[in-house]
C-alpha cells in the first residue's frame, strides 16, 4: 500500500532565488535541470545542503510552486538548524533534493468545492493547490482560509490574494481579517451557508490545528482530508520514524499505521485517527 | 576492484545497507548502482507482526539520532508472502535480519529465511535496544551462544551475527558468536541513549531511550570492530557511523571486511554510490587494494 519509488529522484541543484515572506519564514527556488518525473500538489521534496550539513537528516517541504518547469519553489520557516541553514544559504549554495516524494492531493472535479485550510506554513501546499484548479477552470468555486498568529504569520499572502479564489484571513490578534481561529472562522463560515458543508475540504498546519480540525470536521461530518507534518528521518519509506494511527473503517485496515512519507502525507480523515 | 568475500558469498563492493536503514524490500535499491553495493541487508523481520513504538520514534541531535522504532515489522508470514517474491533475481545478494525474544522466535524465522531463494544470508539482530529482551543476548555470551548455535543448526546459509556496543567487553560475545558458528560479526548496532526536552522535562522519544546512531558513534564502533578483529577469525562487518570513503578505509584499517551504511542513508538513499565511487577513486590514486589495507592498523 505504499507509493512506488520509482519516481523519486535524488539531484543536486542550486539556490536561484530566496524571499523573505514573514515572521522567520522565506521561500527559496531551486533549478533542477533534469528533473523527469511529475511533482504535483501535496507531493514534498527532502532537502538538504549537499555539502557540510549542519544535521544527519534532511527535512520534508511540501512543493510550494512550480513557476517554471524546471523550477521549484518551497516555503520554508526557520525553526532549527536544519532550516536555519536551507533559508541562509547565499545563491548558488547547491541544495540535495530528495523528490518527488508522497502523494499529493486529487484533484477533485472542477465543479466540487475545495476548501482549503492553512495554519501558518501550513500554506505551503496550497499556493500549487490553488493554481492548479485555477488551470482547470475552478477559481471561482475554490476557497481558502488562512490563518496565523499576525498578519506577519500569514506568509506570502499577496501571492494568495493574486489568484483571485475567495481568501478568508484571520489572525489570533486580529491583525489582519476574522479575529480568531482559522477553525472559528471557517465555522463561521460554514454557519452563514456562504460555504458549502459539502465542499471537499483539506486542512495543513501544525499538529494542534490538525487535531483540533479533525475533530471538528467530524463533529460536522464533513468531507475532510489533511496534509500531516510528521517528524521524518528518510522521507521515502525505509526508517518508519512517521507513522500516523489509522482508523478501524478506513482504506488501511492490514495495519494500525500508515507511514506519512509514502502513504500520506494527505490523508482523508476518514483513513486515519487523529 | 571493490569486490569482497565473506564465508561462500562474493559482494561487488564491500559496502552494505545497515538493517532497519533501507526498508523491509527491495524498493529503496533503485537509488543504487547495483555494481556498487556488496549486499542489501533489510530491515528485522520477528515472527509475529509488531506494531513498533509510540512516537515521537526518532531524534537528532548533534552528530546524529536516536530512534526507537521497536522492530515495527508485518511479520513473517506477511514477508514470506509479499517480500520474499520480490528478492528473487535481485542484481545484488539480500541479507535477511532475524530478531526476536527468545531462541524459538529466531530460530523460526531462519528456519524460514533458510528456505528462501532469494535470501543469500542471514543476519541475527541480537541486540536490538528497543524491544524487551532484545539486548540479553548481546550481553550475555551464554544466552547469545545458544541462540546462535539454535539457528546454526536450521540453516547453512552464510550467517551473521549482530552484537550490541552497550557491554562492558565484546570481545567474549564475540567469541562466543564465532564459537557457535557464526560466518561474521556485525560490529555493532547502536548505542543506548536519551534526549531530554528540559522544558517538559520528559524524554524526547516516546520509549525514553533509544538506539543511537550516526556519525557520533563511529569512534566507538571503531574501537570494537578493532577489539573483535583481534579476538576472532571470521570477517568483521563494520556497522556504526559510516558515512564516507574514507569513514570505511577507517573501518578496513580497523579490521573490518565490509561496512554498512545505515544513518547516512537517511540524508542520501544513493550515498553508497557515491561512496563506491569515491573509494575506487582513492585506492587507484594510493595504488591500494582493500586487502592492503585490511586490518592493517598499528597498535
């Protein structure tokens, strides 16, 4: 039950561009020339410095946009060393990309509803996310609630107000938008009807607003899927450092674990119990 | 040029997967040049299914992690099934990992293994520190004896025998594992540690301890791969640290015939090509072989 490898490349390719997007967070491009497998929404890339790197482990970033063909953007908050050292890196400084890696979202059909909802990085997914049903005709019916704890916690949101789907902002300070929760807010939402409580709706973001969205989405029934971010050692199904409990009537009933790296990281929450 | 020889087997290179680093089947092999790797060892199979441990099952920490996965593993009769199949007609020779609780659990899965065309050796993981009564028998050589003399006699594939570094002397283990017949010794499987979160004050892993591993523990297998190199005759697999050319030429100095890669796998699944490469590279340019080099330290 878990993704094939076969895709998967390990390259080394440089730095060509960073920006700084918010409160210790910046997105950095990578150019990868012989890049020859699909990478898609939800999918995500091990990264580290090819050379002296300052941990023993890469870290997993979801594909935060793909502006080019042999361009890749990740989003990237400084929150240890590993990261320290990916989002201080000069231009040039080559990077070991270890990706496509996971399965990524499905798109769902033009007409259904998508909601997506973002905590802090937990955007990274859905910038891609976002563009591609754009591509397929489904801007208008494509919404996004994206939360952080100041406006300075809603990074790069000016690439998000760009694509013209319908933005919910809110912020702990109320800095920027609804005053609370993105949680609150998306209920908020839902309550008024202006959402559809039949939408397809995919949360990511730190493992508070996970649970809290899990059991929120089941007390409402709704059609919830979740990007995880789990703590990972490989990335690509060999350390088993990243399970993530399964349910009982979900689609991975052999075992009480599915890892995040190769069967997740997006998950329907119907699969698994959190 | 790299190729390499423990008890009936021939290996390319002598560079291995370390168990539990490279996944429980074939899949991660397609990272590697075949022609690079000396065996793919795969992760612990027990006989009964075992969910693991509890996370968080993995943490780093300066010079390298501490995992605690807890031999999770579908069990043997799922890996007779579905992983066995697949081991068939590989481009390199696969080193099935055994473990268990007591005798019986290993000998069965030997057993098992020994009747499987694709498995070309066995490697007995008596020292695992994350699973009750996995580290008695590397701290026992009594205990370890019987083991090894149990699994000995259901099979006659090549047979490696893994000891634990968290003793006080290997080298009555590893005479031990030798006497009862073991092929070769896999020296050694990763230290007990903890990481502590001094604001919860609580250990960071889930189990409290766990099995470190990486480039911090090198030294230490250094010194017991040279302890059991001197105390017994049968080939000494490097295991502990390894993560470059010269991180092996160390090891080969230090006595070892071949060296697992484990820990530095994580950061890049093709790194033992690169360390292939690099090795050819370095014993044309000093006009050396592996066997020059072998054991050849002064002491």
């Amino acid at each position: 039950m878990s993704l094939s490898l076969d895709s998967t490349q390990a390259v080394l390719a440089p730095i060509v561009a960073t920006r700084e997007v918010g409160e210790q967070t910046w997105v950095i491009d990578v150019e990868i020339e012989d890049i020859t497998s699909d990478f898609g929404p939800g999918q995500f890339a091990m990264l580290s410095l090819a050379e002296n790197s300052p941990t023993v482990i890469a870290r997993p970033f979801s594909l935060y946009e793909r502006p080019a063909p042999n361009r890749f953007t990740f989003l990237i908050q400084k929150m240890g060393k590993g990261t320290a050292a990916l989002v201080d890196a000069p231009i040039g400084t080559m990077l070991r990309c270890l990706l496509p890696l996971g399965n990524g979202f499905d798109v769902a059909a033009v007409e259904q509803d998508v909601v997506m909802v973002a905590g802090g990085v937990g955007s990274a997914p859905f910038l891609i996310y976002a563009q591609q049903r754009i591509a397929l005709g489904a801007r208008e019916n494509t919404h996004m609630f994206f939360g952080g704890r100041t406006q300075r916690h809603l990074f790069d949101h000016q690439s998000f107000d760009a694509l013209g789907i319908n933005m919910h902002y809110s912020t702990d300070d109320g800095s920027h938008g609804f005053k609370g929760n993105v949680i609150a807010c998306l209920a908020t939402e839902l309550d008024k009807k202006r959402i559809s409580k039949k939408s397809v709706i995919v949360a990511c973001g730190p493992a508070g607003l996970l649970h809290a969205f899990a059991d929120f989405a089941r007390l409402r029934n709704l059609n919830a899927y979740l990007s995880l971010e789990t703590y990972m050692g490989c990335g690509f199904g060999v350390c088993n450092a990243c399970p993530v409990p399964t349910s009982v009537d979900g689609k991975f009933t052999d075992w009480p674990y599915a890892k995040t790296c190769t069967e997740g990281p997006v998950f329907s929450l119907a699969d698994i119990s959190i | 040029m790299l190729s390499t020889k423990i008890a009936s087997l021939d290996f390319a290179t002598p560079l291995m997967t370390g168990s539990g680093t490279f996944g429980h089947d074939p899949a991660a092999l397609r990272f590697l040049n075949p022609a690079d790797l000396g065996a793919l060892v795969l992760k612990t199979v027990t006989p009964e299914p075992r969910h693991g441990n509890p996370v968080p099952r993995m943490a780093e920490f300066e010079g390298g992690i501490v995992n605690a996965i807890g031999l999770e593993n579908k069990g043997l009769a799922y890996w007779q099934d579905t992983v066995a199949p697949t081991l068939e007609g590989l481009p390199v020779p696969v080193v099935a990992n055994a473990g268990g609780h007591c005798a019986d659990d290993f000998v069965e899965v030997v057993k098992a293994f020994q009747d499987m065309n694709g498995v070309a050796a066995i490697e007995l993981n008596l020292s695992c520190p994350n699973v009750q009564g996995g580290i008695l028998y590397s701290t026992d050589s009594i205990g370890l004896a019987k083991v090894v003399t149990a699994c000995r006699e259901v099979s006659d594939k090549p047979m490696f025998v893994k000891l634990s570094p968290n003793v006080t002397d290997i080298r009555p283990l590893a005479k031990a594992a030798a006497d009862s017949g073991a092929d070769a010794l896999t020296v050694c499987n990763t230290l007990i540690g903890m990481l502590v979160d001094w604001r919860l004050r609580q250990p960071v892993l889930a189990n409290g301890i766990g099995g470190m591993s990486g480039p911090a523990v090198k030294p230490v297998a250094m010194h017991m791969v040279s302890q059991c190199a001197a105390a017994v005759d049968i080939p000494i697999i490097a295991s502990g640290g390894a993560a470059c050319a010269d991180d092996v030429l160390e090891f080969v100095v230090a006595g070892a015939t071949a060296v697992q890669i484990g820990t530095a796998a994580f950061l890049n699944p093709a790194v033992i090509s690169q360390i292939a490469s690099d090795l050819r590279s370095i014993l044309a340019q000093e006009n050396l072989t592996l066997a020059d080099l072998r054991g050849s330290l002064k002491l």
